[in-house]
C-alpha cells in the first residue's frame, strides 16, 4: 500500500491542507514559509497545522479571514468542519459567585 492510500481524500473530512493550498493560491504564495509572514505567524505553526499536531484555533481562522477576506464559515468548510454548534466547557462562560471575584 502507497502513502497517497493512506492519506483520506474524502472532500467532507477534516483536511487543513486544503484550507491552506487555497489560501496559499488565494493569496498568490509560494509555501507555507510566505503563508506564515502574511498571517504573521511562526513558520512552525503552518507546519504543525499540516502535520495535523495543532487544530486550526478561532484565532487563527480569524486571521485568516483578515487576510484573506473569506467568511469564517467557508474556512471552517474548506478544511471539511462542518460543525454547525460548538460546545463551551462548563468552566467557560460561567460567572463568577461572590466567593471567587477578586478585591
């Protein structure tokens, strides 16, 4: 079996790559080295997200809205996230009791 076969293709998966090739032909870039300096970002962060070590972060897919001017949405679908809801863990959100807010 070939690496290609082990890699999924499937158009619906999550895929970063895919979100940043487009990004990198949007943008009219040659590697990921250029992508880094226009979302001014370290290199090793586009590397990480590739080798799928780091999720595309909130932060992230708002800087590249900014740079790229495409809606968060059709990031989110260009890397196959088709989340429609998020969930917050219990600790965000919540407000403080009186016991914990600091004087």
């Amino acid at each position: 079996m070939d690496q290609s076969s082990t890699t999924p293709r499937n158009p619906g998966a999550y895929n970063p790559d895919n979100l940043l090739d487009t990004l990198l032909s949007m943008l009219h870039l040659k590697n990921d080295a250029a992508l880094s300096r226009a979302l001014e970002v370290a290199p090793p962060v586009i590397s990480k997200i590739r080798h799928r070590r780091l999720p595309v972060g909130a932060s992230m897919l708002i800087r590249m809205h900014e740079v790229s001017n495409l809606p968060i949405r059709e990031l989110r679908d260009l890397m196959g996230d088709r989340r429609q809801k998020y969930r917050l863990s219990d600790a965000q959100g919540k407000p403080k009791e009186a016991g914990q807010i600091a004087e």
